[in-house]
C-alpha cells in the first residue's frame, strides 16, 4: 500500500518516474485513477490473458469536475479533449489503453464506497465470466479533493483474502 | 438458472410505449427533425420526445421541475412494472442507467442559479427519485459507462438475480436531451446534419436523441409466462483510444463472442442483430468488420433503429433491448432508415424494410461506449 | 511565416497539453500525426479549436483536416492564406 498525501497528481506522476506524455491530456480524475493503477501494479505484471483482466471502478460524483470545466469553455468555444472526459468511465478506458486490459469494466455511481457490493460484484465476475483478476475500488475527484483507493483480486488468491472486512479497512 | 424477461417499456421520438414505438417501426416513421424544445445554436436535426416536461411529469406522477431524464425513466419503467405485474412481498431491485442525470437543469441554472436547482445533477439521484416514485427500496444502482450504461444495468440486474440477491430487477435507463451533450457531440464533429444514415457508404455521423427503455428480469419461480429469456451477455473493454472504436472492433468482437459462448449459441443461431448503428465512419466499420469477423459468410438480417430514435446515449441499451424483446413476441424485423449505399468494405448490408411474421428465436443487441466500453445483449424465445 | 510557425508551435504545446515538449523540439516540416508528434482524433478537433480561438478560422469540414494540420508549416500556409 503507498500514500501520497497532499502532492498534486503532477508531482505524484514525477515521483513516480512513470513515461507517459497522454498523461497530460487526462482530465484529473483519469490522472487519479491512471497513476492509482500504475501504483497498484508498479513491480506486480500480470501474467493473465488480457481479455481476463477486468475494471470496476465507482464514485460518488462521477465526472462532475469535469463536467465544470467543460461547462465554462462553452461560455468561449468548446473544448473537444474536455467533453471527452465528462463521463466517468473513461478513466477505465484510460487505464485498459495503458495496460491492454480487455476484460469486462464497469463504473457505478455511489453516495459512498461500498465494500459489500464491490466484493459480491467482483466475485460473481470471476464465478461467471473468464475473469481471472480484477482491478477495483473508487476514484474520486472533485475540485481540490481527490480519494483513490484500488485493490487488485485475482481469482487465485495470495496473502490477503477479498474480503469486506479487509476492504474496510484501506477504505471505510 | 434462466433468466426471464417479464416485462419491458420504452418512450423515445418515435412513441411513448410500446405499441406506438411498434407502430413507428412498421410504417417507418423516424422521430428525428428541427429541435422543437432544445434551445440551442446549432440547426442539427434531434430526436426529442414530443411531451413538454410539464406533460411527462402528469404521466410519470413526479413533480414538474424533476430532471426530464427522470420523468422520461419513470415513464418507461412503469410500464414494464405493470406488465410484468409482480407478486408482492419479493425483493425488487432498480438498476437504471443514465450519463447527464440533472444536467438539464443545472445547465440552464449554472452559474448563477439556486442551489436547489442542482441538487439532481448527479446520475444517481436521478435513479433515486425514480426508484422512489416505484416504491422500490431493496436495491438501488446507478451505472454510468456512456452508450453502454443501460445494457450494462441490464446484464448487471439478471447477476444479482442469479446469484440469488435479488428476485426482480427493473433494469434499463434513460437520457434527456441537452445542451452540453449537443455541443459536445458537436465539438468531436460526429453529428451529421442531415437525419443518420447507419451503415451507409456516405454516412456523417449520428444524431441525439432522447428517451428511456426497461426490462423488468426475474427468476425463473417469480413469471409463469415470460415474453423472453435474457440468455446471453458479456462486456469488454477494447482498450483502444477515449472515443474512438479499434479498426477491427476488437472490442465489439469479443463482446458478441462472449455472449455468444455465454448464452451456448453459435453465430448462425442469431436470427437478428440490433446494431449499435450510430451513423458514425467510425462505428460502422468498427462494428461491422466485427461483425464480418464473427458472422462470415453467413449474415443474419440486422439493422440500426438508431435510424429511428436517434442515439439516445444512457437509455440506448435499454431502449433497444425493448425493440429486441418485441421482435421476439411477434416475429418482427426493422428496417434501417436512409440506407442508399451500402458500405463498400463489408460484404454485407443492413434490411431496409419492416417484416412481421419471421421466425426470430434468438437477437443480438450491440451497446458500444466511448471510453471502449463494449456491451452485447442476447434474447431468447422461451 | 517563420515568427508565425514559432507562435503556432507554442500554441500547439499549450492548447494540446504537449508539457514534456519545448517548441524548439518540433520541426517545421515534422508530421503531427500519426508519426512525428503522433497526434490523434480528439488533437486534430483541439486543433480546429485553436485556429477558431486564436485566428478567427473557422475550417468548414472535418475532411479539410488532415491537408491543413500536416505539419507547421501547413497550417501557417493556411493561416496565412485565410486572414
């Protein structure tokens, strides 16, 4: 587990020395979730046929910040690379582009984390599709605040059981 | 465990419910033209639902200044709750999808506006409202992946069933027209202006639409005489650019493969494919060089009814999804408007005339959203 | 039109969100697309954006696109030709 408390997602992307120039054309919230991932995996490959890799991601705000930010470059001309990002599941596109994850990928939307649906959700996936590991949690991005928090499940578990408990415990 | 669909209901352009939607299908009456309610700069052609808000709002039974997503949702999912007409004492879930939620009221109060004005502005209080306005209480999801969204709460509500959580879901979604969708749409130059022309060799792009369509899925104790089975479904991400689809449509492919495995099916058992069908150069040939991939050579009949109802981004899946279930019931094949030039890379091309009366045993319904997001439904005949 | 291809090149940077690049790092004749800078769809649109913004151009079709924002020195000509 890595904290990087109060560091602009610029200055996280330096730390962690991570070469990818799209990075800058993300809005904030696909930052978030692209450099959460690219954490969550530093040193972790995943040796698991692409199409078995899924995401599944959830906030409360989906992608209202962005959406503001569009919303004001109306006032001018519109911004085609902001609207781009006024949904909330681009961030997981951002992240199976990077990574070539192929598998399933959702984005709900919650007033709070949920740890018992994120596990009952993640776990019928691996029960009934080909899903051999899944990259989930929440990524939440709304003006000066920012929350990410992925947990990384593969179907043949290792040190730390999936459980609710556990994902409370990162993130209650 | 099946599946069963027992109930289903849609409101778009072309009608509201499903016998007027029927009749619009059969006689080729397309619900896009000049914007009569938007306000707006732009002269593109749109595909609105003809009821002012205050008139959705006395059918749907919720307040006059709720979000038009909302009023168009409450709508559609009250007819599916009343034909599917569900014992009580069962747990009932909504899962309802949608990508602008409010936006349509805090547009217009942005940025001066009262805080009142924005407190649905996001996806999942739309749902809530509805889900209120339902009496649902048992379980309540917002899902929000674009074009996808409503097939994806569709495939989503029949796992919660399987996996024994709950015994019905009301599961679809809806999106209202508005300006910020407008100018986005316009700012990426995917808007044709002139109505859609799916699959058409000279195509330009596709034209918004607004509505609402839902299923109402349950258990296999909880319907006696369902209209259809929700056999197969799958989703996969194709990894490939924010709003752009991959020149083979790997992503589309795998989803109907996967759909296909899922529901034990192979391609020649499709007896018709709901495109995804946007009008877009680049869906088209996404999609259809999928198709070529999965399907060749032998093409089952298929057709955009984004050719009707425009492309009604979050109530798209669901919407369709309805179409699917009626052509089922009752052996019909819809045509895709506008179709003059067939595309000249794919050996095949969609139906251009309604039939009734043909044995469809089993549909493919495609959803595919930006961010890569690909979702492909499969309905069966009981 | 060289003080006009160093202006654009700025723009470019600025209006793409290019951080890592310095406009001495873009050749006049270098493509944007697809090689060289490899720019993509949603670039080109921000593209069009820019020429509206800061030229008052307004390019009539998305199909002129590609002719217009080869390189540099494209769209300086273009600029130069509409203004």
């Amino acid at each position: 587990m890595l904290h990087h408390e109060g560091h602009s997602l610029e200055q996280v992307y330096a730390a962690e020395e991570i070469q990818y120039p799209k990075f800058y054309k993300m809005d904030a919230l696909s930052k978030l979730g692209f450099l959460a991932a690219e954490i969550l995996l530093k040193d972790r490959p995943l040796k698991y046929p692409k199409e078995d890799i899924a995401v599944i991601l959830s906030n409360a705000n989906s992608s209202l910040d962005t959406d503001i930010r569009y919303q004001q470059s109306t006032k001018d001309i519109p911004s085609p690379a902001l609207f781009v990002y006024t949904l909330p599941n681009i961030v997981i596109g951002e992240i199976c582009i990077r990574n070539g994850f192929k598998g399933e990928n959702s984005f709900f939307v919650f007033k709070a984390f949920d740890a018992t649906f994120i596990k009952r959700y993640v776990e019928s996936l691996m029960d009934e599709t080909p899903t051999q590991a899944c990259i989930c949690g929440w990524v939440e991005f709304l003006g000066a605040q920012y929350h990410a928090a992925l947990w990384l499940v593969e179907y043949r578990a290792s040190d730390t059981e999936f459980s609710i408990e556990n994902l409370k415990k990162v993130y209650g | 465990m099946n599946i069963f669909v027992a109930g289903a209901g849609v409101i778009s352009a072309i009608g509201k419910g499903k016998a007027e939607s029927l009749d619009a299908l059969e006689k080729g009456r397309a619900g896009m033209g000049p914007m009569q309610r938007l306000q707006s700069i732009h002269p593109l052609p749109v595909a609105e639902v003809p009821y002012s808000n205050a008139q959705l709002a006395q059918i749907a039974c919720l307040p006059e200044t709720a979000p038009r997503t909302a009023l168009l949702s409450a709508i559609a999912a009250a007819e599916a709750l009343q034909q599917a007409n569900l014992p009580s004492g069962i747990r009932i879930g909504f899962i309802s999808a949608n990508t602008i939620g409010g936006m349509d009221k805090t547009e217009v109060a942005f940025p001066n506006g009262k805080l009142r004005n924005f407190q649905y502005h996001e996806c999942g209080s739309v749902t809530e409202m509805v889900a209120d306005r339902l009496g649902i209480t048992h379980h309540v999801s917002t899902i929000s992946t674009a074009c996808s969204s409503s097939a994806n709460a569709i495939f989503f509500g029949a796992r919660l069933i399987r996996h024994g959580y709950l015994d019905a879901v009301v599961a679809g979604g809806a999106d209202a027209l508005a300006k910020f969708t407008l100018n986005g749409f316009n700012t990426l130059m995917i808007l044709d202006s002139n109505p859609c022309k799916p699959f058409d060799e000279h195509r330009q792009g596709l034209n918004l639409g607004e509505g609402a369509g839902y299923l109402v899925l349950t258990s296999e104790k909880i319907t006696k005489s369902p209209s259809a089975t929700l056999s197969g479904y799958a989703n996969a991400n194709d990894a490939y650019h924010q709003t752009a689809s991959s020149p083979g449509g790997q992503g589309s492919l795998q989803a109907m493969r996967e759909a296909l495995k899922k529901a034990n099916l192979k391609p020649g058992d499709i007896d018709y494919i709901n495109l995804h069908g946007t009008g877009t150069q680049n869906n088209d040939i996404s999609e259809g060089s999928a198709i070529q991939t999965l399907f060749d050579p032998d093409y089952p009949p298929m057709s955009s009814t984004k050719s009707f109802t425009g492309h009604t981004l979050g109530g798209s899946g669901g919407i369709e999804a309805v179409f699917s279930i009626m052509a089922l019931e009752g052996g019909y094949l819809y045509p895709n408007l506008r179709l003059e030039t067939p595309m000249k890379e794919l050996p095949f091309s969609p139906i251009t005339t309604f039939q009734k009366g043909v044995n469809v045993r089993h549909v493919l319904s495609n959803s595919f959203g930006f961010g890569g997001n690909c979702s492909s439904l499969i309905f069966s005949k009981v | 039109m060289d003080k006009l291809m160093a202006e654009l090149k700025r723009q470019i940077i600025t209006q793409l969100n290019l951080k890592d690049m310095t406009p001495e790092s873009i050749g006049d004749d270098e493509p944007l697309f697809v090689e060289g800078l490899g720019l993509d769809s949603i670039d080109a649109l921000e593209l069009i954006v820019l020429l509206q913004q800061e030229y008052k151009i307004k390019l009539a079709h998305a199909d002129e696109g590609p002719a217009v924002f080869r390189t540099v020195r494209t769209m300086a000509q273009y600029i130069t030709d509409h203004q």
